[in-house]
C-alpha cells in the first residue's frame, strides 16, 4: 500500500482541484497502480495494492510536469520538487507507460491539451527555468558534479566531446558511488545466479562469468575498455593468472583504480590508463572485454569502435562485448507511425537522459551492433541477453541509495540525490518490461579455420 494516505477533504473542491482530477483521471485511467495526492490533501486512489503515492506540491505542478515534452519536464519537475515520489520509485514507471496510452487519436489529444490548458499556474518557477540551482552539497566532494544539465562545449564527435561527456556523468565523484555500489564499485549489471545474493556476490559472479565466457588462460594479455575502478581487470588477474590492462576517460577512476592495484600488490601484472581506447597501440591481446562502455560510442562511431579493437587482438582472440541495446520500433500502421512521428515532440524520448544522465552516445539494438561488427570482420559466437539481472541489480542500487540519502545529500545535494533516485527507479522498471535490454556478445577475429572453442556452452556454466 502506499506509505501516506491522508483523509480526503470534506468541503467541495475548488475549481482549480477539480480541473486537476478531471485531467488526472483522463490521463492516468483506472485501474490505477498508484495514488495521486493533490497539493491542498485530495487524493485520487488507485488500486487497493498501489505501491506509490505521486504528491503534487504545488497549484502550478501539474501544468509544469506535463509540458511537452513530457519526459522532460516531468523529469526536471522532479529534480525541481514539484512533485515527490513516496514508495518504490520504480512502480513510477507504470504510470508514465499509461499516460502514453491515453492519447491513442488526434482527437483525445486535443481533449488532454484543452484540459492541460486549463490547469492552474502559479509564479514557482517561470516557464522554461532550467533546474540547475538545487544541485547543492560540496561541489570539491562530488567533483562538480550536481543536478545542472551537461553542457558539452567540445565539438560534437571531437576526443574532448566524447572526455567531457563521460566525467560529466563519471567524475560524479568516488565517494557518491560508493553509496551504492558494491564493494569492488562495479557500475554494471550484476549476475543473479539464484536471484536471492546480495550485490556484492551477484557482481563477483559477474566478473566471473565474462572471464568464463572469454575463457581467460594463465599469462595471456586481457584488455578492458572502460574498466571503471578497476574491478574486472584485478579480478581476471587474480583469479586466471592474466597481464591485464584497463583504460578510462575518468580521471577519478583511473586514480582509485590505480589505488587499488598497487594495496593488492599486482602492480607487476595489472595497469590502468586514463586515456581514451582509440590511442592504444600497443597489441596485440589475446582476449578483451568491454564492459557499460558501448553506450558511450553512439551508433556513427561503431565502425571505428569495432574496427579499432579488431586491430588490437590477435587471430582467434575472444572479445565480450557487453553494452544496453534497445528495440527497433514495430510498425503498428498508420496510427502507430503517426505516434512515433510525434512522440519525440509531446513525450520527448531520451531527452531527459541525454541531458541530465549520459550527454554523449545512444543506444543501438544488439542487432544492429552484432551486423556492423560482423561488417569489420568480427564473427559472432554467443550472444545472451540480462535484462532480468539489471532490473534487480538498480533496484538494489536504488534501495542502497534511499538508505544513505543524508550522505548523498551532502555529497551532491538535494538535486543530485533526486536525480539519481529517478534514474535509478526508472530504469530498473524499463529493463523489467523489457523496453531495455543488456547483452554480453562474444566476438572472434576469426583465423580461417578452427575457432578453438568447445561445442557447447557448458564450460562456461559448470562453475555457476
């Protein structure tokens, strides 16, 4: 149920409380999966097992958060506190899937436009103020980092768009990661094996099933691009005897990572770089993985992020490619492409994330990426989607964050927190439905004849 359920007011609603549940009501339609509390207590019940209560704070709210786009601004509706989210953050994502179902014609379109209209305004704040000013907290702690959007000053597609991109959402600071990460801060999908370990072992097993998959050998040469803090490159040289190499665009990263190799005394055998992969030279490597990096490249430059890697393995390497993808649209006929036509002007799409979360890149269906690494030559062996892993792996990011709100607070202030808990809820739903998926594609450079690889999967799993 949700957390807070206020008595509904007894006296006649006022014009303007009327106009917000009649627009509610027609754009969130019953059966409800949550509550609606209005600003002055009235609440709008959804179904008798509602897991969130969305709390509209103010008269002006409603007519902000439903501004097309609407993604948007419901987005920086939320990072601006007119709304607030009480329950499990991730049940919101239900509620934005429904109002996209409530215009399915131009004719009900018009109707939620003409109640929208109608809505009730206020001065807090202006049309179209940006919500940079709640980032908050010790800039020095979160390294800048706070709920302004990314303004990328670099020219798009240029080495330093692509720098400034990813410390805009990675030097969020060490300290404000660790809030919720694991132990070895791996900012990727776990590994359920059972679904009942905690993050710490869900990620250890992760770690373990791309060494398996790469079946990593005693002295063999193993990149990692986008190695984060370090945690695959220390694991597959612990635990399977390789040289290993890690590269990032973080400095932060690059600097705990280093941290870390050095107090496990594998400073002879494993290295970290912050620099960007397209400047190594110095292959060839026998296996490689990368690893919540492929969303980053976009899909113009995938050519050159295949082909680049191509170049740096050997005949017969192993690549494990492991990045989001999303879905090519279906063609539901002339309403349905009449609503992707608009949608990216009423909903807005991925302009929120794009703005707020990642700058730079794109997601691309696995499809389409497996075609054009099969066009630089690579072969496809394997390809295995996790999308289940992820929904569970951000719920528990998400929970984590929720329990050590005060500190993030005081890393990144009332902002950042609000943004990464929306991020964070969102996004676990939107792998749950299976708007996203997260796949691990095993790649070879083929040798001409045989692959070396065992004829079945079973050796990757014996150990699970």
């Amino acid at each position: 149920m949700s957390t807070t359920v206020p008595r509904v007011p007894t006296a006649a609603p006022s014009p303007e409380v009327a106009r917000a549940v009649e627009f509610m009501r027609r754009l969130f339609p019953e059966p409800r999966a949550f509550d609606i509390r209005l600003w002055e207590g009235t609440v709008i019940p959804g179904s008798s097992e509602t897991e969130l209560t969305v709390v509209i704070n103010r008269p002006g709210s409603l007519r902000r958060m439903l501004r097309p786009p609407v993604e948007l601004s419901l987005g920086e509706a939320y990072l601006r506190g007119d709304f607030d989210l009480e329950g499990e953050v991730w049940a919101a994502g239900p509620a934005l899937e429904a109002s996209r179902g409530a215009a399915r014609s131009l004719r009900e379109m018009g109707a939620l436009f003409r109640l929208w209209r109608a809505l009730p305004t206020d001065d807090l704040p202006r049309a179209g103020e940006r919500v940079g000013d709640v980032r908050g907290g010790d800039p020095s702690a979160s390294g800048g980092y706070g709920s302004a959007p990314a303004r990328i000053r670099a020219a798009e597609q240029s080495r330093e768009w692509d720098r400034e991109g990813i410390r805009y959402h990675y030097d969020a600071g060490n300290d404000f990661y660790a809030l919720f990460l694991d132990r070895r801060m791996v900012y990727s999908c776990a590994y359920f094996a059972t679904g009942s370990e905690d993050l710490d072992t869900a990620q250890e097993q992760k770690l373990d099933l791309i060494c398996r998959k790469l079946r990593l050998r005693d002295g063999e040469r193993f990149l990692d691009v986008g190695c984060g803090w370090g945690a695959l490159v220390l694991h597959a040289a612990q635990h399977y005897g390789v040289r290993a190499l890690g590269v990032t665009l973080s400095e932060q990263q690059y600097r705990l990572a280093s941290q870390r190799i050095a107090d496990a005394g594998l400073s002879d055998r494993v290295e970290v770089r912050c620099i960007d992969y397209r400047d190594l030279a110095d292959g060839p490597f026998d296996k490689m993985a990368s690893v919540g990096m492929f969303e980053h490249v976009g899909r113009e430059r995938l050519p050159e992020y295949f082909g680049h890697l191509f170049r740096l393995i050997k005949p017969g390497g192993l690549f494990l490619n492991h990045g989001i993808g999303g879905h090519p649209a279906p063609d539901r006929g002339l309403t349905g492409r009449l609503a992707r036509r608009l949608e990216p002007y009423l909903v807005g799409g991925s302009t929120f994330r794009e703005r707020y979360i990642f700058p730079n890149g794109g997601l691309v269906a696995v499809s389409e990426a497996n075609l054009i690494a099969e066009k630089v030559g690579w072969e496809v062996r394997d390809v295995e989607n996790l999308r289940e892993h992820y929904a569970i792996t951000l719920r528990h990011w998400a929970s984590r964050l929720e329990a050590r709100a005060d500190e993030a607070r005081r890393l990144g202030g009332e902002g950042m927190f609000r943004l990464w808990r929306l991020y964070m809820g969102m996004a676990a739903w939107q792998f749950a439905c299976g708007e996203f998926g997260v796949f691990q594609s095993l790649l070879q450079k083929p040798t001409g004849g045989e692959s070396g690889l065992p004829l079945s999967r079973a050796d990757i799993y014996s150990q699970s």
